[in-house]
C-alpha cells in the first residue's frame, strides 16, 4: 500500500479487507557465512594442551623412574676413587712416638734426712760424682750403735776362744794323767805278777793289781772320750758366736753402705734432668730426689691401637723417622697394659742413633707386619677398615653398592679376599650420605 492510499482512507473507516498489511522481508537474504580467519593455536587449543599435559605427565613418570632407580646425587668430583689392583702388599703400622733415654734413672733418698743439692738441672755429670747430700743424723746412730755391738761380740768372740782353749787344756791333761796312771799300774801289776810267781804276796794282792790295771784303762778311755765331746761341743759354741759376730758385721756393713748412700753419685754419665725436691728440704726415706738422663743411648717409645698389640712383637724391623731423616731400628718391647685404647711399645735404633737428638722429641714409627706377593689390594681411606662389609664401585654413571669381604689393612692400602676384581674403582671418600643405597648416581 502507497502512502497516498493510506490517506484517502482514515483508520476508523478503512474497510477490514484492506487493512491487511503486506510481510515485512528479513535479513536472511543478507547473513552468510564468513570465513574463519582465526589461528591454528587458538583453533586447537583444547588439543594443544591435551598433549602437553600428556607430555609433561611422561617427563615425570620418566623423572620418577630415575629418581626410583638412583634416589640420591652425588657430584664426581667430590669423591675420591680408587683402583683395585693385584701386587705386592706390604702390611705395617703407622705411629707417633717421642724419643726418650734408654737409660734415665731416678735416684730416691735411703733414708730420712735432709737434702742439699750439688748441681742443677742440664749440669752434664759423670759417672761417680757427687750429685747431692743426704743428711740423717738417725742413720749416722745406727751405725754407731750397730758398730759398738759388733765390736762387744768381737770381745765375746775372742773371750771364748780363750775359755775353749782352756777348756781343751784341762780335758787333755785329765787324759794325758790317766794314761799315766794306767803307766804305773801296769808296773805295779809286774811286781805283782813276779811276787805271785815266787808266792811272796797273797792272791787277794795279785788280783787287787790287775782290777787297778783295768780301772786306769777305762778312766783313760772316759777321758778320752769326754774330751772328744767337750771339743765338739766347744766348737760348736764357738761356731755360733762366730755366726752372731758375722751377722752382727754384717748389718754394720749395710748400715755404713746406707750411709755412704747419703753422698747420691751418678750412676752414668749424662745430664741432670730434673730436681725431684726443693733445696734443704726434709724428705722420708725412699723420697725420689732426682733423675740423671743417660745421652748417649736414646730409644723410640710409640703408642698404637691395641688391636695390633698381638701382632706386635719384639725383634720386628721399624722404620723412624726424626727431623726428616729415615732410620732403621727394631722393636725391643711391647707392653702387656692397654691405657685409653692404646698400647706402649719401645723401638731401639738398629745402627748408629743419628747426632743431635733430644728428649721428647717428636718421631713417626712405621713397623712392617707382613709382606706378601700376588695380592688384590686398592688403597683405602679413613672410611674402610677390615670391618666394612660393603663399597660403592664406580660404573658409568652410577656407584653401585657391592658387598665385599676385605682382609689386612696396612697404612695406605687394604687386601680383598672377595667381591672386587682386579681394575674396578671404588669410592673411597665419604659415602655416609648415600645412606647405604643401591645406586648412587653421579653427577659431572
């Protein structure tokens, strides 16, 4: 309908027929579709990151499956790695030591006194010199009285020597008297004899002579005898007067050899070390007084742990080492004691003791153990001893933990009785941070 229609004929008169209003057209014949001129990224967005999800889940399980497989890094250059090899192993004993005197004995007091002291720490004595002064007035008395016994039994002595003598006088001369009575018996039985023969004098007078013959026979062997046993007997005495004078002189020698030890001499020639008691000091009897180091013989005294204290015996070769100077020397002893985990041993030069040394002075002992040929050894640090059950061994990138049983140690290198070949590494640093783990992957 033209505008113009609509004008000619108002709304309220306009008939119903034509009021029907033509369709209005719509857009659809205009819309079609565009082309998409959106990216490839932002077309597969979804895609996209499906995929890199699924990338990133594998990298982890990949991650995983290492980290489950060697659970601890460790960088290479941080450890230390040995190479097992088979040769000649020689098993010694490392250890400090200080050189001391052979021979530095300590001189003590004989007996309570009062001390006065001749020389001085560092005086260079000889043998037999007058080293210090023992005064004890309480010795001095002893001996005194002692020599006063002694010279009261050796009057007792000579006393009785003189009454034994006197004694074996009278005993000789009753024998020698009944051997002159049994003389003049015997004479007198003569008589007799020719005056019975001639019947002069009676039977009763006969037989009278013969009974006085008897008698002065058997007084004479009485006699005789009796004078045996007082000999015996006054020897006897006289023996053990003798033994009292003798064991009376001989605490008299002690005696006045204690107090000739009041003058302390020095037993060696040497220097004195140290004053054991202050000047004019009242010291007890067996107090020590001072100590005289003997130069001219100086020995080793080392201490080492005391499970090689079996191993260790007197008369096996050492070497030492002083001012940087290596000397030969052989072990004189080993103590039986074990003091802090540690026994003491005692190494003597072999040759001529180097010049210049000095008490305490400081010295590194190597004593050889064993020697043996054809042996698989590696060289072990502070971490391995012979109680290790297990080393981690170098293998690429990995060091494996390998169970081994390992022998001797000695102070550079350790044997291997099993589990290690001649040629593979093994770590012998620190490994306590792998905390015992299958694998340990290193790191460059």
């Amino acid at each position: 309908m033209k505008l113009a229609q609509l004008k000619k004929f108002p709304l309220g008169d306009t008939p119903a027929s034509e009021l029907r209003v033509p369709a209005m057209r719509g857009t659809a014949a205009q819309d079609a579709p565009r082309p998409d001129g959106r990216s490839f990224c932002r077309r597969h967005r979804t895609a996209l990151a499906l995929a890199a999800g699924a990338l990133v889940l594998l990298l982890l399980a990949l991650g995983f499956k290492g980290w489950l497989g060697t659970s601890a890094v460790m960088a290479r250059e941080r450890l230390r790695v040995a190479t097992v090899a088979r040769g000649r192993f020689v098993r010694d004993v490392a250890a400090e030591g200080a050189v001391v005197a052979a021979l530095s004995p300590t001189l003590f007091a004989v007996g309570p006194g009062t001390v006065a002291y001749l020389v001085r720490p560092g005086d260079v004595v000889r043998k037999g010199q007058v080293l210090a002064m023992l005064e004890s007035p309480e010795l001095a008395n002893a001996l005194q009285r002692e020599q006063a016994t002694l010279a009261s039994l050796d009057t007792a002595l000579a006393r009785q020597q003189i009454e034994i003598r006197r004694q074996l006088l009278t005993s000789q001369q009753h024998a020698d008297l009944t051997q002159v009575a049994i003389d003049a018996a015997e004479r007198e039985l003569k008589r007799s004899q020719w005056a019975w023969d001639q019947r002069v004098i009676s039977e009763r007078d006969y037989a009278r002579a013969v009974d006085e013959v008897k008698t002065a026979k058997l007084n004479f062997e009485h006699a005789r005898d009796s004078a045996a046993l007082e000999r015996d007997s006054l020897a006897l005495e006289l023996r053990a007067r003798r033994l009292e004078r003798d064991r009376q002189a001989l605490t008299v020698a002690a005696l006045a050899e204690r107090v000739a030890e009041l003058s302390v001499r020095s037993p060696v020639d040497g220097m004195v070390a140290n004053l054991a008691q202050p000047q004019r000091t009242r010291v007890p009897a067996d107090a020590p007084l001072l100590t005289v180091v003997d130069l001219s013989a100086f020995e080793v005294e080392f201490q080492v742990a005391e499970v090689y204290a079996h191993d260790i015996r007197p008369g096996m070769p050492a070497q030492l080492t002083v001012e940087g100077r290596s000397v030969s020397g052989t072990v004189t002893a080993i103590s039986p004691e074990v003091r802090r985990n540690e026994v003491t041993g005692r190494v003597r030069f072999s040759g001529r003791q180097p010049a210049g040394l000095r008490q305490n002075e400081r010295a590194a002992v190597r004593i050889v153990l064993d020697e043996r040929d054809n042996v698989l050894r590696f060289e072990h640090g502070p971490f391995i001893d012979e109680t290790t059950r297990a080393v981690y061994v170098v293998r690429g990138a990995h060091a494996v933990r390998v169970p081994v049983v390992l022998g001797a140690a000695s102070v550079t290198e350790i044997e291997v009785l099993r589990g290690l070949d001649a040629g593979e590494r093994v770590v012998i640093s620190d490994m306590r941070d792998a905390d015992r783990l299958a694998r340990v992957r290193l790191s460059d």
